[in-house]
C-alpha cells in the first residue's frame, strides 16, 4: 500500500516536471500590446473611443491578460479612464 502511494507520487512530480518555462517557443502564442504598435492611437482621457473597448459593461476596467495591453499601456489606461470618470466622460 505505501509502496503504490510512493508511485503516485512519482509520477505526479514526473508530469509536473514536463510543465517547464524552459519549453519550445511553439507553444507560447504571445500577441503584441495594440497600444504600443506604430500607428496606435495615443491613450488620452478625452479618447472616449479608445476607452470603452477596455472598459467592460458595467463599467469595470479589464485586465491585461483579456486585452494583451502591455503593463506601462495599462498603468497608463486605467489613470485615463479614471480621469474620464471624475469628468463625467464615460
């Protein structure tokens, strides 16, 4: 009996060990931020557009991993959307 739970145990730290950040490059599909590629609009508070494709329907700011935005772009969103907010823009 101990001897299969020992097994279990092995083979369970064996498949985890298969899960690496050290895999192939084939299988990670990373998209580029549509903020920060040339041409993309600037991220203003006055772009009302802009700030309600990031902004869910009960009026909550989507995370990054939803959108693909980059960390800087994303600081950058939600200080804007804020600002819209208090103005009374969105």
């Amino acid at each position: 009996m101990k001897n299969k739970r020992n097994n279990l145990k092995r083979n369970k730290s064996n498949s985890f060990s298969k899960l690496s950040i050290f895999q192939n490059n084939k299988y990670k599909f990373k998209k580029k931020c549509p903020l920060s590629i040339k041409g993309a609009p600037a991220v203003d508070y006055k772009n009302i557009k802009l700030l309600r494709r990031y902004v869910s329907e009960n009026g909550k700011i989507l995370p990054s991993r939803i959108t693909n935005i980059s960390q800087k772009k994303q600081r950058e969103l939600s200080l804007s959307v804020k600002r819209a907010r208090n103005l009374a823009l969105i």
